[in-house]
C-alpha cells in the first residue's frame, strides 16, 4: 500500500482512502480471459488473472 492509502480525502486525485476498483482493460486468450482493474481515487492498475492462468 502506497502512503497515501491512508487519507481520508475521497475523491481527490492521487489520494486513495480505499481502492475503489474499476476495469481497466479485458484480454482474451484461446484458454480463457483475465482482465486488470484500475483504482478509481489513486490510478493503481492490478492485474486479475483468469482461472486457466497458470495451467
């Protein structure tokens, strides 16, 4: 977590009291589909593997 996890301003920009996950982007494979997921308040991406990752 970032220092800024900490702040109890929503909704400023580049502060982040609690990440608020939206998508970011969608891939799709021949095995299925994973997708990443943007903090709505701090702009970090996280990357949510699909269930055949890894097989």
């Amino acid at each position: 977590m970032a220092i800024d996890d900490a702040n109890d301003n929503a909704g400023v920009p580049g502060e982040c009291p609690e990440h608020e996950w939206k998508v970011h982007g969608i891939y799709l494979r021949g095995t299925g589909a994973s997708m990443s997921v943007e903090c709505k308040w701090c702009g970090a991406i996280q990357y949510e593997p699909s269930l055949s990752d890894g097989t």
